[in-house]
C-alpha cells in the first residue's frame, strides 16, 4: 500500500463526504479509492470511516486522524512550494469557481497574461453564479462578490465595484431617459430584476447622494438568476439593469449599453478570493490570487473613470467623456420624442371614424 496516497484518499473522503466525489477529485476509479481506505484501517487496526449506502460519517478514531493527517499533507505541500524550483517555475493543478460575468468579460480575457507568465500553472474553471461546497467540490479558491458570512471561511478582499444603471439605445428611444431613480418605480420604466439562485430573493437598486440613500425594487417584466442572462436582457432592450462597470464599458464602447444616473452613486461591493480554513495556500494558487488582486484593482482604477463622466475635473470643468455622454443622451431624447410622436400619428390614423350624429 502506498500510505501517502492512502492518506490523501481518506483526507479526500472526509472533505468530500462521498467516495464517489473523492475519487472524481482525485481521478481514481471509486473502487481503487475504497481499497486505500481498507488497507489504511487494516494497517492501523482501527475504523476511521463508518459507511452506510447513503452516506459515510468520520468515526472518533477517525476524526482525530484527520485533524493530525490533514496537517501533515498541508506540510508536505508547504515543503514542495518551498523548493526553489516551485518558487520560480509554480506547476500543477488549481480548481477555481467564479461567476459566469467575471469569467467572461474579466477572466478569461486576462488568463492569456497569467499563463504567458505561469505557463505550467493548469486551471479547472467553474463557472456558476450559483454558491459552491468549497469542501465537497474540491474547489481551491472561488471569487465572490458581497461580504463573506461564513466565519468558517479565509477570504482576501481582491478589489471592489460600483454598479451603474444601463440600458440599451432601443429601450430609451422607447421610454425615454430616467432623471432620478424613483422613475424606475414609475411611469413608463421597467427593469430586469436579479434574484438569488439560493434563497430566490430579489436584489434592490441602491443609490446614495449627497446625504440622500434610496433602495427600489422597480417593476420588472423578467427577472433572471443569471449574470450572463441579465446583461443579455439588457442588450435586447427588456428593461433598464444595475451592473458592474466592467461589464458596461466594452458594451458602452460598442454603443449597445448607455449609462444612466451617474450622478447617483452606489455601495461599493467588495470582491473576495475564498478558501477553505484546511486547504493550504500552496505557491501555484498564491501566485493566482496575488495576480487576481492586481486584476481587480486594475477595474477597480477604471471604474473612477466613469464616475468622472458626470462629475467635473481639477479645473471645475466638465470632462470630455461628460460632454459625450450628455450629447447621446440629447440624441437619445430626441429619438425618443420622435417615437413619442411616430406612435400618436399612428393612434390617431388608427381611430375608428366618427360619423356626424343626425339631426332629431
């Protein structure tokens, strides 16, 4: 029996719960991780695993085994990294969970940099807006928006982002531009709502401005779970959204995404890099996360750029990028007006005719 293996097996079983996910982490066969496991208690003449056909539970010999087999693993890694080599030339395989707007428009553009710099650094990307089992998936690290409420949890605060309302051109040449956010809750506005895959709660605007804090739900006619979907609602026009900055600016740039009430601001949301309190932080996923922070905090810069759109500059006059943005929103307002009117020729060419009433 190779005991190191057999270690790594039954440290594996314990964190995953199942040998089934055990052995899909570790790519064996369920079969070869079960064997490991019987010669490990054969050899040590105790019972580390109670199994029944549904689960399998940690018996007290066992419990103490981890505790004291999971410290010696993580030293055995903590050696490895140490090496000159693995400090020069990190190499291996991470898991990691992000959601699928960091991974598409953050992410992934940005890995060829990361793997130019680490090129034999291997990276399982789960992509979810859904939460992750950071212990039963195996998962190395995952990046979350949102202050972290597990207090089980390490987390390292990456950067953070505001959110920015938006719309696409075609929805404000239909219903025109909002001035102020409870326009949202009225009139002829609707938004896109966000709701929690997890408990199904729907997620509020939020705005604050010199001293004034104001929440609205807003009327939706389509609410989504997705971030992916969310942002492609927007783009065809179903209703105004509150997203990151780094998900507006390449549409922004393409003119399909306009921002709205920017002289409204937001809370800014802090960006985390998790982990569980067992999984040691070996030199390939340090490496990772250090390079992730300089990400974040590269978009964490370009958001103030935006910020700066409806604000004035160091001379008291208003930048080039404010002038640009009020000149589509004139644009808009016109194309709005003209649609506005477009639709009240119709209505009236559409009226039934009304004929004259006769005489008594």
């Amino acid at each position: 029996m190779d005991k190191l293996s057999a270690m790594q097996a039954f440290a594996r079983v314990v964190e995953a719960g199942t040998f089934t996910k055990a052995a899909d982490s570790l790519g064996l066969p369920k079969a070869a991780v079960t064997r490991l496991i019987q010669s490990l208690e054969e050899q040590l003449q105790i019972r580390l695993l109670n199994r029944t056909t549904r689960r399998v539970t940690v018996t007290p010999d066992g419990a103490a085994y981890y505790e004291r087999v999971s410290r010696l693993l993580n030293d055995l890694d903590e050696l490895e990294g140490s090496l000159s080599h693995a400090r020069v030339t990190p190499k291996g395989r991470i898991r990691v969970d992000v959601s699928s707007s960091v991974a598409r428009l953050l992410l992934i553009p940005a890995l060829p940099q990361f793997h130019a710099q680490y090129p034999e650094i291997q990276i399982d990307l789960g992509v979810s807006d859904r939460p992750v089992d950071l212990v039963g998936d195996n998962v190395d690290c995952v990046l979350r928006a949102g202050e972290i409420t597990d207090p089980s949890l390490v987390a390292r605060r990456v950067g953070f982002w505001r959110y920015v309302c938006a719309a696409s051109p075609d929805y404000l040449r239909r219903h025109g531009l909002p001035r102020h956010p409870r326009e949202l809750e009225t009139g002829e506005h609707k938004v896109v709502s966000y709701f929690s895959a997890r408990t199904g709660r729907h997620f509020a605007f939020d705005f604050h401005r010199d001293g004034e804090r104001i929440e609205v739900q807003g009327r939706y006619r389509l609410s989504v779970n997705d971030g992916n979907a969310f942002l492609t609602a927007a783009l065809h026009g179903l209703g105004i959204v509150q997203i990151p900055y780094f998900t507006l600016r390449p549409h922004m740039d393409a003119g399909e995404l306009v921002p709205l009430l920017c002289d409204w601001d937001s809370d800014p949301v802090p960006m985390y890099v998790v982990y569980p309190p067992n999984r040691h932080l070996s030199t390939k996923l340090r490496v990772f996360v250090d390079w992730v922070a300089a990400l974040f905090s590269r978009h964490t810069d370009a958001e103030e750029q935006l910020l700066a759109a409806c604000c004035l500059d160091d001379e008291g006059k208003p930048p080039a990028s404010c002038l640009m943005l009020e000149a589509w929103y004139q644009q808009l307002e016109a194309e709005h007006a003209a649609h506005l009117a477009a639709e009240s020729a119709t209505t009236q060419a559409l009226a039934p005719l009304r004929l004259p009433t006769p005489a008594r």
